[in-house]
C-alpha cells in the first residue's frame, strides 16, 4: 500500500489531522491490527479521549509532538514513539513550526467508529 493512494480523512475529534489508512479491514484485509499515516498541523491534534478494548501506538516521523497519558506529558521528535494503554485517556498535538508526519499503530482496529471512543 502506497500512502499517498489511500483515501484521506479527517480523524474524529482530532482538529487539522489528516490521516490515511494503511493496513486494516478495509486495507490490505488486516483483521487484528491497523496501520495509519498521518499528518498534523502545528497547534493541532488529539483532543483527550480514550478507546476502551484497543491498544495504540505512534511512531514519530518527522516533527515535533506532545503526547498527554495518564497524567502525565512527553515530547517526542523524529524517531521517538509512545504509547497509549487501552482505555488510558490521553491527547496528542503537534508543536513546533513545521507539521508532524506520525504512523499510528491500533490493535484491535480502530476503525473511526464513534462507539470505539470515550472523550
């Protein structure tokens, strides 16, 4: 899968994010886990939400990033990655001048369904 042929979208409570979904069960037929690229402006992101039942991850590509999780707040470059334990309520906002290219790992599949999402 080539990123930039996946179909664009913009997240659910995400605000100036746009993502492309990579693997999962409507790419690529994954039906355990679910692979994203994305892209988020500088001020913008995750508002604090969680996902009862799934497990996510977010390798940093390029950019800078502040990942909130249970209380507590990291900065992440390119390279660096995090983590958010399921059910864990956490946010996710780009800094810095310059957008922020992420991959985002789900397990189970996300999937942008409302009912997957606890703000």
């Amino acid at each position: 899968m080539r990123s930039d042929e996946a179909d664009a979208y913009s997240p659910a409570n995400h605000t100036g994010t746009l993502n492309r979904r990579l693997v999962g069960p409507g790419a690529l037929g994954s039906q355990s886990m679910e692979i994203l690229r994305g892209t988020l402006q500088p001020g913008r992101g995750a508002e604090p939400h969680a996902h009862p039942g799934i497990e996510q991850a977010v390798y940093m590509i390029s950019g800078q990033a502040v990942a909130e999780v249970g209380g507590e707040r990291f900065e992440l470059g390119a390279g660096d990655c995090c983590h958010f334990p399921a059910a864990s309520t956490h946010s996710f906002v780009a800094v810095g001048n310059e957008p922020a290219e992420i991959v985002v790992v789900y397990a189970p599949p996300y999937g942008e369904r409302p009912e997957n999402v606890v703000r």
